[in-house]
C-alpha cells in the first residue's frame, strides 16, 4: 500500500517522512521568527534604498540640471536594474541555493549605493542607480522563496505579508533620513549612510540556513537533513516542548516532476494560466504604484512645495503604509489571498483617483495617506500570493519573472507620467495609476486561485 494514501503523509524511500511533511509540523517558535526577523531585515534596508529617489530626485534634478525627460529616465534605472536582478537571481536562486543568492544581491546594492555618492554625471548616476535595481531586484525572489518554504502553511501569508510591510516602514525611514540629512550634508551623503547600512545587516544574515525543502528538491538529501534536524532541535529548545506529530502533506503531481527546467514549468499546462495572472498582476499594479510614487514629489513641488516640505509630506503620507500592511497581514490569512489582493487594488484604484483630484494641504494629506494604506497593503498581497503559485524547483524562478513583469511596467510608468502631466496635467498621472490597479484586480478575480492554508506541495499539484 502507497504510505501516503494511508497515512496522508507524504514519505520518502524508506517509509520517513520527507522535509515537507517535518517543516509543516513545526509549531511558530522563536527560532523561526528569528530566521524571519533577519530576512526582513535586509528586506527593510533595500527598501530604504529603492525609496531614496522618491525624496531626493529634486535635489538631483536641480544639481544636475535634468529635463523632465531625463528625470523619468534616472528614476527607470533602477526599475531596469531590478528587472534584470529579478530574472538573474530567481533562476540563480532555484539553482544554487536561497542563501549563496540572497548573500550576494547586498553587496551588490550595498557596494552601487556608495558609488552613487561619488557620481560626477547623470550617466553615471544612472549606472549605480541600474546597479542598486539588480541587487535589490535580485533579493525579492529569494526573501519570497526563502520565507514561504520555511514557515508553516497556517501562517505563511502573514508573515510574508510582514515582511513586504517592512517596505512601508522603509519608505518612512527613507524620507526621514532624507529629511534630516539633506538640508544639511546633501542627497550624496544619503546613498553613504544606506550603503553603509547593507554591510551590517550582510554580517548579520550570514547566519540564516539554507531552505531544506530547496536541498531535497535538488537531491542533496545528507544536507536537507542536516538543517532540517537543526531546525527541528532549535524549535524544540525555542517552545520547550516535544514535536508534534507529522503533519500531512501532498506529493507534487506526476505530470510537475517530469518538467525539469524551471522556466519550462512556469509554462506548463498546470501553470500557465497561474503564470498569465501573475505576469499581469505585477505588470499593470507597478505601473500604477510607480507611475505615482516616482512623481509625487515633483507633483507637490508644482503645488507650491518646497523640495525639503514635499519629502516631508511624502514621508507623512507613507505612514499610512504601515497599518495598510498590517491590515493587509491578517486578511491574508482571515479572508484568503485571492479576494484580499482584488480588494486592496480596487480601493488602491478609487483612493488613486481621489489624491489626483484633491485639492489643498488637509485634502491632500488626508486622501494621500489613505492612498498609501492600499497601495502598501496591495504590495504585501503580490508578495505573499506569487511564491505559493508555484513548485519549489521553480518558485523563486516564477516570483522572479512576475517581479520582471513588473519592473517593466515600473519603468513605463515614470516615462509616461511626465507628458501626461504635460498635455493634460497632474490629475491624469492619477487616472493611469488608477486604470492599472483596476486591471490587475480583474486578473486576480478571473484567472487567480485561491492559496491560503494550502501545503506548497498541495497548491504545486
């Protein structure tokens, strides 16, 4: 008799149940969070550094001497930069490891943030900033991956959903960091401080183990178990309780296994309208989070802010960031990923098109912070949906390309918004934004599947 049919566990040769089946059993620790706590981490400051230009492209603009053309084409570098680090680092990731890859992405953002103090000329300024895309690029695959094969199914959404809350946080920190530093020592020192930065939390991460369920799926069965039993005895120290008994788990379907090449199977019947979701889905919700968000402080500058007072007001506004991933967490997990990521973009759509049309400070504050809670909530969404769609052989494979999608509309947006602020002013930049999320909310509701509670294993079937 199948030992899985008779138990519902899913076991290796031998009858012992495989590395699936033991992390699902593991109970919420210490441990885990901690794992988690360092991931976020680093998660936390590439998003200090993604955020910068949002606060400092006036100061450039104004050193430089930029057109507003030249403008949308600095703020597309590192839109390009992630494109090609979400493509590199996710097929890397599902081939050499999470943790070899996810090293790597800091220094390489870490080492373009400090060259980026010392640019001399726009072209090179563009250069560090394309640099500074590919490792942060290249991280989000990996955190994606890493986290959703480490904790348990019953909380999965939620703290990848945390984790991409941390960006919120990060936008914060940015413009206060912004705030304080550039009135006084000037946008270069900025990008000093933050890549600086990146070498104490790469000390840190050196730590994190490897994903045991990546180690299993690549045959390096000896490794797998060594971190699975250190796993498995960190958590007993951390809960100071015996293990519970193994929960069950699903094999991954016949016809997944025999499609080897990780880009191969994002196309394969059993993804391929999965794929066309998640493709869209990123494509058409960047283009309007970054559409907007590139711009908004330039648009305040033409309401009559100042530089130093709209990064302020910019850095206000994001606040609302903070509960809308919050928020975004628990509905994750209460009402499920599928009708969670649809509510958040079509609220992200109509607070869009009400922040374009608002007029004075307490309107604009108001119906911007509003904005942001969606917007920052809709983030966390993407990033706690994507991972589970696909087997663990081409998970960070398919974030990666979904990221990719993204970027491209990430790099459309800010080029399209200033002639449309152009020819029809600042309100059509917020129409777009708008359409985009509406877009992307449609995809979920008619090609998206549901995740939550769902062993990776069962949902890859």
């Amino acid at each position: 008799m199948d030992p899985t049919t008779a138990t519902g566990i899913e076991r290796a040769e031998g009858g012992a149940p495989t590395v699936a089946a033991r992390l699902e059993r593991l109970p919420m620790s210490g441990y885990q969070r901690r794992v988690f706590g360092v991931i976020a981490s680093a998660w936390l400051v590439d998003q200090i550094d993604v955020a910068l230009l949002t606060f400092l492209l006036g100061s450039i603009v104004a050193e430089f001497g930029l057109s507003p053309a030249e403008a949308g084409q600095l703020a597309a570098m590192t839109f390009a930069g992630q494109l090609v680090g979400n493509i590199l680092a996710g097929t890397a990731s599902d081939r050499f490891g999470r943790k070899t890859v996810f090293q790597v992405t800091m220094v390489v953002w870490g080492l373009a943030s400090l060259a980026a103090a010392a640019a001399w000329s726009l072209p090179v300024l563009m250069a560090c900033r394309f640099l500074i895309g590919v490792g942060v690029g290249g991280e989000a695959p990996v955190a994606q991956a890493m986290v959703s094969e480490i904790v348990p199914a019953s909380v999965r959404g939620k703290y990848i959903a945390i984790m991409e809350g941390f960006w919120a946080v990060g936008y914060v920190l940015s413009g206060t960091i912004s705030f304080f530093l550039l009135p006084y020592l000037g946008w270069r020192a900025v990008f000093v401080v933050v890549g600086l930065l990146s070498l104490v939390v790469l000390a840190v991460r050196r730590a994190m183990p490897e994903s045991p369920r990546w180690l299993a799926e690549r045959g390096r069965h000896a490794e797998a178990e060594a971190v699975m039993a250190g796993m498995e005895a960190a958590v007993v120290r951390a809960t100071g309780r015996p293990l519970p008994p193994v929960a069950p788990s699903v094999a991954p379907a016949p016809e997944a296994r025999a499609v080897g090449n990780p880009i191969a199977t994002l196309f394969a019947p059993a993804y391929r309208r999965r794929t066309v979701m998640a493709f869209g889905l990123w494509f058409f919700a960047l283009i309007g989070f970054f559409g907007l968000n590139s711009w908004i402080a330039v648009l305040l500058k033409e309401k009559g802010f100042s530089i130093i007072g709209s990064v302020g007001f910019v850095t206000l506004i994001n606040i609302g960031g903070i509960p809308g991933f919050a928020t975004a967490a628990v509905l994750l997990e209460r009402l499920g990923r599928k009708p969670t990521t649809a509510l958040f973009l079509v609220c992200a759509a109509a607070t869009a098109w009400v922040y374009g049309s608002a007029t004075g400070e307490t309107g604009l504050f108001v119906s911007g912070f509003v904005m942001q809670f969606f917007m920052f909530g809709m983030w966390s969404c993407l990033y706690a949906y994507t991972p589970e769609l696909y087997p663990t052989r081409a998970r960070a494979t398919g974030a990666g390309f979904a990221s990719a999608f993204g970027r491209i509309g990430a790099i459309l947006g800010p080029m399209i918004v200033p002639v449309l602020v152009r020819d029809y002013g600042t309100a059509a930049a917020f129409q777009v934004g708008a359409g985009g999320f509406l877009i992307a909310a449609l995809l979920v509701l008619t090609l998206g599947i549901e995740t939550r509670g769902r062993v990776l294993e069962a949902v890859s079937r």
